[in-house]
C-alpha cells in the first residue's frame, strides 16, 4: 500500500458547457482499466507525470470541477485538469449545420470537449496495444502489464490503481511478460523500439507546431502506421481534425450515420471533408448521437496464444 500522502485541492470553473464524464472517460482503455476510474460520481485518473506519479479525482459540481490530487506529480496534474477537461479545444470555423445528425448532436451535446492528457508516451503505448486486435484483447493486456510494471498510485483510489511505466520501463519489461500479458509480439516489439528513443520522440511531438507535423514524426517510426498516430494524437493532443483511418469498424460507422450506408476509409474521408480542420469531433459527435450500423454478423472471439 502506498504511504498515505496530503492532497491538493481545487475547484476548476470552466468557461464552456461541460460534459465531464463524456470528456474524460473518453481517456479510459477499457471498463477495468487500472489507470482510470469512475466511482459514482467521481473520476479518479493515476497518470505518470513529468514530476511524477499522480492520482487525481474529478467530480462535477454546481460551480464547476472539484478536483483532488496527491502524490509527487499533483500540482502537474491539477495544473492540467482544464486541459483534460477540453479548455484549449476550439471550435471556431465547425459548422455543425452540414448535416442535420450532426446539428442535432452538437445541439444535445454541448459539453461534449475534445482533451488532452499531455502525456503523449501512454498514448502512444496505449494506441500500439490496440493495433489489429480486439478491444477485449488490447484491454486486458494493458491492464495486466500497467498493473505489473507500473507504479501503485497514490490517494484513497477506491480500488488500486497505476500509474503507467516511465519510458525506461516500458523498454526493460521482459518479453515472457508480453506473452504472458497476452500482448502479440509485433506489438511487444513497437513499444520497446520506441520506447529506446521515447525521450527524444516526447520533445519533438511536444515541439511540433501542428498535427500534421505530429502525423510525420510519428509515422517515420517502424510500426507506427496513420491508425495509431491519429489516436496518440486525440488522446495526447486532443487533436480535433485526426481521424483513425484503417479503423475496422470506423469508416462503415461513419458512412451509416452520414450517408445511411456503408463506406469505406476513402468514402470516410470525402464524408468528413465537409468539416475541414474538426473531423475528429464530428466523429466524436456521431458517437454521442447514438446512432449505431446494426451487426451483421457474430461478435469476433479472440484467441488466447499465451500458453502456446
């Protein structure tokens, strides 16, 4: 158990409408993920940051944002709270009347913010688990190799919970701890060969003026493809323009809610281009709509290869 430490305590008052769950839940990998946690009404999130480990907890309030947070890293981590709750997120130029789903959502969802963590390694490291796999599997193998080589996070968290492994500690997991995990080793691979040049990835991202330029320095990467460098960048960046091209379920999604039919990434593409600059939130808005393509067909079982 970690030591019991002080705690930091704040009240945020945004300058927006805000929906804090659909903002920041959206950061969570799966129901059981060991780094976020919803508690009733409060949201506790146990993040790596640059000060150090930190354990934060939101809950809504009639004049805004309470938040606490202890351990090393909590004055980081209360710093970034409006971040992750979507203030630096900027609508001007979304013309959300393009399409009547669309006005509809925006006009039901006006909390709806795009954030940004800032911590763009577990992004990235998180984006690699889920490449070409289930979500079930992505899931369960982050669960198991955060909560075994990350670090406990500090606070009275209502279940345990960690905080990601720093750079280092991705590169040094073993490899019998990925196939135990149930992680698939081109994956294992991507995130240790990134990792040994994780430090200097972090600054040039961080430096970078814009997303496309973002989009170049990730792609360069072996492995790093434009699926997974669009979900760094919504998660880290909040980028309101990426879109996860080579989604298996994305672009049919899209192309139902948009055009009552199925489409694919470059149907998607030409669909989302009446939203230059915001593709990524109308995305986000379709999914806020409720508006599902139904299932055609039995839901995917993933193999398990760990004892093989």
């Amino acid at each position: 158990m970690p030591a019991p430490v002080p705690r930091l305590e704040t009240t945020y008052t945004p300058r927006h409408p805000l929906d804090l769950h659909r903002t920041v839940v959206f950061q969570r990998r799966g129901a059981n993920d060991p780094t976020l946690v919803v508690d009733g009404p409060v949201i506790w999130r146990a993040s790596r940051t640059p000060a150090g480990v930190a354990t934060v907890a939101l809950r809504a309030a009639g004049d805004g944002v309470r938040v606490a947070a202890w351990g090393p890293g909590a004055e980081w981590a209360i710093a970034q709270v409006p971040a992750l709750c979507g203030a630096d997120d900027d609508l001007e130029g979304f013309d959300a009347a393009r399409h009547p789903l669309i006005a509809d959502s925006h006009r039901r969802n006006p909390g709806l913010r795009l954030g940004r963590t800032g911590l763009v390694f577990d992004a990235l490291a998180g984006a690699i688990f889920e490449q070409k796999v289930t979500g079930l599997q992505a899931f369960a193998a982050w669960r198991r190799i955060v909560t075994w080589f990350g670090d406990r996070a500090p606070g009275p968290t209502p279940r345990p919970m960690f905080a990601p492994p720093s750079i280092d500690g991705w590169r040094r997991i073993p490899s019998w701890s990925w196939h135990r995990a149930g992680l698939e080793p081109p994956q294992s691979r991507t995130v240790v060969s990134v990792a040994a040049c994780g430090a200097s990835l972090v600054r040039a991202l961080d430096g970078a003026p814009d997303g496309a330029t973002r989009e170049a320095v990730l792609t360069s990467l072996r492995g790093i493809g434009p699926w997974t460098s669009a979900e760094t960048r919504i998660r880290a960046y909040g980028d309101p323009d990426a879109v996860s091209v080579g989604d298996f379920h994305l672009a049919h999604e899209v192309g139902y809610a948009l055009a009552a039919g199925r489409t694919d990434d470059d149907g998607m593409l030409e669909l989302l281009a009446a939203w230059p600059g915001h593709r990524q939130r109308v995305v986000r808005l379709i999914g806020a709509s409720g508006v599902r393509e139904p299932r055609r067909g039995p839901r995917l079982h993933p193999e398990d290869h760990r004892e093989r």
